[in-house]
C-alpha cells in the first residue's frame, strides 16, 4: 500500500494517494462520503448559534444579512477557490437547464419559509416532523422514480434500488429514519405539554407562537416539506454543471477519483433562487414591522451584528459545501439526501440536549427523544451498509475487468 509521506498533491487526491489499492479507494469513499455528510449535519444544526448572539436586531433583519453570505457571497467564492473557471461553465450551460435549477431553488426558498407556518398551526414538534420525514422521503425517493421513467447514465433509479441488496438496505434505511423522526416528534410533544409555553422554539431555540389548526397546518406541512425537497431536485437539474467540473479536473488529475468539489458550481445557481423568495420576504417584513432601521441603528452593536450573521449564513452554507463532498463519493442516488437530512435532525436534538432544552423534563419524555436520536444513527449505520456493500460490488466489477486486462 502506497504510504502519505512527501506527498504534494492537491487536496481532492491526497486521500488516493494515501491508499494505494482501488479496492480500498472505494471503500475509503464510502467511508468518506458518510463523515462529509455528518460535517454537512453539524453545519446544518448548528448555524443558527451565532445568531443568538445578534442584539437589537429584528429577525428579518439578521436574516437576511447573514443570507446574503448564505446564498450570494460564499458560494461563488467557494465556486472559485475550487473551481477558478466556473463562471465559464455556467456561461456555457443551456438556458433550460440554468432555469429549472433556478426555479427549484425558488421553490426550495419558498419551503423553507412555509416552514414557519408549518410549525404555528402545527405546533414545533409534530409540524417539523412531518416537514421534515416528507422532505427526506419525497427528496430520496422521486428523483429515483423519475428515472425510472426517464433513464439516465450514472443515476440511481428506484427499481435499481428495488433490485440490488445495496438499495434494499439504503430504503430500510429511510424507514428506520422516519421511525426516528416520529419518535423524536412524539417526544418534543411531550415535552410541550409537560412544559407548556416554556417549550414553544424551534429547533435553534426561537421562540414560535402556536396556533393549533391540525387540517390548515397539515396542509401547510406536506406543501413545505414537498418544497423543501426541491432542493435536492435542483442539485439533479444543475448536475451537468457539475458533470463539466468534474471531467475537466479528471483529465487534469488522472487516477485520483471523482472531484470533491464539483457540486460547488451547481449551488451557485441554485442558491439564487433561495436569494430571491428570502430577499423579497424579508424586505416585506421590514417594510411591514418598520424594521428597516435597524440596519443603521447606533444604539445596537452594528459591526457585531454583521459579524455574527456573516458567520451564522457561512456556517448555513458549510452544509451544502460539504454535502456536495459526501455526494461525490457515495454517487447520484437517495443516500446522500438521506444521510444530509439524518445528520441535520440528529444534530438539532443533540443540541438541544446539551443546551439543557430538555431539563425538567419527565424520564419517560427523555427516554423517548433518546429513543429516537438512537433509531436515527442506527438509520445512518444501515445507509452507511447499504453503500459499502455497493462499494463491494464496484470493487468486484473493477477486479475482473483488471484481471481480463492483464
């Protein structure tokens, strides 16, 4: 096996490098992809910190500034760092293709801003639960079923996952993870009627008034959570963006595998539109709180505030940056979204365990939320299976066509 030492390569190849066998590479890939995702998680359930520490600022308005990082700054700098000709490549894309990714971006922004609605008839618990399990279900499951009906070299189609033992463990999975996201909704219910109004934040710990409507909510939630899922929807749309960056940095980089970074042109595009529907909306809430002062208000900490939003929306972009990591080392298929949506949940509960969010709190409601935090890494442990038994098979695949070669 080919050692690490002196070696001065670039940053994408150095994990090639380090092990010599293609076998191993593949594995190591499956590996890999699952600790990106876990990064992307982390980035994910953890944003929101920073914000906290925002004064005198309505939330319209630390929104959209760190947004403006989120969705607008860091992502064509990301693009850059990682890709130097990527304004080329999306020069030369088709304009279809440029406004379909474009338009699930919008989609995906107007997702997430029904989100809020979702979980004030709803209430935080059960709306981001069946928000959230649809968003991971419909995101996994239709771009599979679409090529199904529309194939597509290199894309993962739902009876392929039907057919292989892989993909059986990859959909056991999902399910295992919905059980998860159910128990945790039942336990953050719990939690609400044991501590009533005390309990009424969301996820990051914002307060959120409830206004308990279970047939408008419900309707809101499933329109959310099929929203949110646009995002993964816009990832496929835009994939030949990164299909460019990634043959391009193949034939400079031979023998080192697929391209860490290619997704990063893709979220350019894709990140315009969730500028677009967060832009309008906050511009309409500042209009209508008469919060557009705050932007210049010297009785609050003006520079701090921008500060600790500018980190708040980099950190929210961290999620994709690395999922695009983990996406190009498990391949095109439902586990990277699962995995994307696992981490983040798992995350957000973890946080709110060690932020105390649960003291006081009865030992069955804390058994509960344990309960589902468990099913959700035992879900992350089977996608994770499922994609190492697949490794296995590419491996064997590579072996006989090695062998018929030599």
């Amino acid at each position: 096996m080919m050692g690490c030492k002196g070696y001065k390569g670039n940053f994408n190849g150095y994990f090639f490098h380090c092990f010599g066998h293609f076998e191993t590479l593949i594995y190591m890939g499956s590996f890999l992809g699952v600790i990106f995702h876990f990064l992307g998680g982390f980035a994910s359930g953890s944003f929101y910190i920073p914000y906290k520490k925002v004064r005198g600022w309505a939330w319209e308005s630390y929104w959209i500034v760190g947004g403006l990082f989120s969705w607008l700054i860091v992502p064509p700098l990301a693009a850059y760092l990682t890709i130097p000709n990527f304004g080329e490549i999306i020069s030369a894309t088709s304009g279809k293709i440029l406004g379909l990714t474009y338009m699930f971006g919008l989609l995906w922004g107007i997702g997430g801003l029904t989100y809020g609605l979702g979980v004030r008839y709803l209430g935080v618990s059960l709306g981001s639960s069946i928000m959230l399990g649809l968003s991971m279900v419909i995101g996994a499951l239709i771009p599979a079923i679409y090529y199904d009906f529309f194939p597509q070299v290199g894309k993962d189609s739902f009876s392929l996952l039907t057919g292989n033992n892989w993909g059986l463990v990859v959909l056991a999975g999902l399910a295992v993870c919905i059980v998860g996201i159910v128990l945790c909704g039942k336990a953050g219910m719990m939690k609400d009627k044991e501590m009533g109004a005390a309990a009424n934040t969301d996820p990051h710990g914002t307060e959120v008034k409830t206004e308990f409507k279970f047939g408008i909510g419900l309707t809101v939630a499933i329109i959310s959570g099929i929203l949110s899922a646009c995002f993964n929807f816009a990832l496929e749309s835009g994939k030949e963006m990164a299909v460019v960056a990634n043959e391009a940095w193949k034939l400079a980089n031979p023998g080192e595998g697929e391209f860490l970074f290619q997704n990063n042109v893709v979220y350019v595009v894709v990140l315009w539109g969730g500028l677009t529907t967060n832009f309008i909306w906050c511009m309409y809430l500042n209009a209508k709180n008469k919060t557009f002062g705050d932007y210049t208000n010297k009785k609050t900490p003006i520079l701090k505030n921008i500060v600790f939003a500018a980190l708040a929306g980099t950190t929210w972009f961290l999620q994709f940056f690395f999922y695009g990591m983990g996406e190009s080392r498990l391949g095109n298929g439902p586990s990277s979204w699962i995995l994307h949506m696992a981490f983040i949940i798992l995350v957000a509960n973890m946080w709110g365990l060690i932020l105390k969010e649960w003291k006081g709190v009865s030992k069955k409601t804390i058994a509960t939320i344990a309960a589902g935090i468990i099913i959700i890494i035992i879900s992350v442990l089977l996608v994770g299976y499922g994609n190492s038994l697949r490794a296995s098979g590419d491996a064997e695949v590579q072996t006989i066509t090695l062998t018929k070669q030599h």
